[in-house]
C-alpha cells in the first residue's frame, strides 16, 4: 500500500498566459493574478483526480508498506526515481544505489525493478519503504482543453451549479483515464 508523504508541483500544464486568454483577460492586467493561479491549480487537481494520472510535472514522495509495492507505482507517467530508501533490520535508514534498480516508466503502468536480478534488501517489519521522483509532465491537448474549459467556467460562473452528467470536459478526459471502470 502506497501512502503520500510529499507532492510539489514544479511545472503547471497551463500557463498564466493561456489562462488569461481563456478567460479573455487582458495579459497586462494583475487584478485577477491570484484568482487565475488558483483557477489554474484548481483545474489541473481536478484533472489530474479525475484521470488518477499526473498531467502538470510534480516532485513526489511516497512511502510504501513492502519491496513488493514497487511493481506499481501509485502515480503516472513517471519520469525520474531519484531516490529509494528503507530501515534495515538494524534499524538503520539505508538508500538504495541508483544502479541497483530501474525505473520501468511504461507509460501509465510504471514500476521498479532490482537492477541485477536479485532480491530487494531486508527491511524492518513495520518499516516503510521510501521512493522519490519525478512524475506527470506531459499533457496532451485534449487534457489541456478540459483545463482551459473548467478554468473559463470557474471564472466567468463563479457560483455552484448543478453539473450535467455528462460535460464537455468528460468527453475530453474519458480516453486518458488510469485504472478507472466508471
């Protein structure tokens, strides 16, 4: 089981610029600065809840239960592990070398095997594994769209509205759903 210890956005999908003009804002203008970002921030969680993937480039850390764990990762596409760590029996925090594992970034499917065959080190029972990386980064236009769609209507409808069941922006999305039967 995979449990969230830190999750950064580095790189949003949608930038100031395409916000602005989506919601037909003067580039010029910084009254709306905060709410556009938040609209920006707002849209792409969503997304990216939406389709259990990352679109926007995020620096993440997660912690897992077992060496087994790491046949699936928790989020995808995964561009970068840059570190492993665990407690050892001892009780010790060891990092595990970079060419001891590969990261198996199979498209939306990524994992992380033991370089050389052999079997993961021993780890304290109790103890969690831990994994840092870099994941998302890629976001089609279509997954862009849904964004430009959900920011122009955060900013132009600004009150909660009864959804239709079926909008604009799941039709964009429907095909870039990960591990999702709904």
């Amino acid at each position: 089981m995979w449990y969230p210890v830190a999750d950064e956005v580095t790189v949003e999908s949608v930038t100031d610029a395409e916000a602005l003009a989506q919601a037909q804002l003067d580039p010029d203008d910084t009254d709306f600065a905060a709410s556009i970002a938040m609209l920006i921030a707002a849209a792409r969680a969503h997304v990216e809840a939406y389709c259990n993937r990352q679109f926007a480039e995020h620096a993440m850390v997660w912690a897992c239960d077992s060496f087994t764990d790491l046949r699936r990762l928790p989020a995808a596409p995964a561009k970068d592990i840059t570190a492993i760590s665990y407690v050892d029996v001892a009780g010790e925090e060891q990092m595990i070398e970079a060419q001891a594992y590969i990261l198996r970034a199979d498209g939306l499917s990524p994992w992380i095997a033991h370089a050389d065959g052999r079997p993961w080190p021993a780890a304290k029972h109790g103890s969690r594994i831990t994994v840092t990386g870099t994941f998302g980064g890629d976001c089609p236009p279509d997954v862009k769209h849904a964004m430009l769609l959900l920011i122009g209507d955060g900013f132009t409808i600004r009150e909660n509205v009864a959804r239709p069941v079926w909008t604009a922006v799941d039709a964009l999305l429907a095909n870039h759903r990960r591990g999702a039967w709904a």
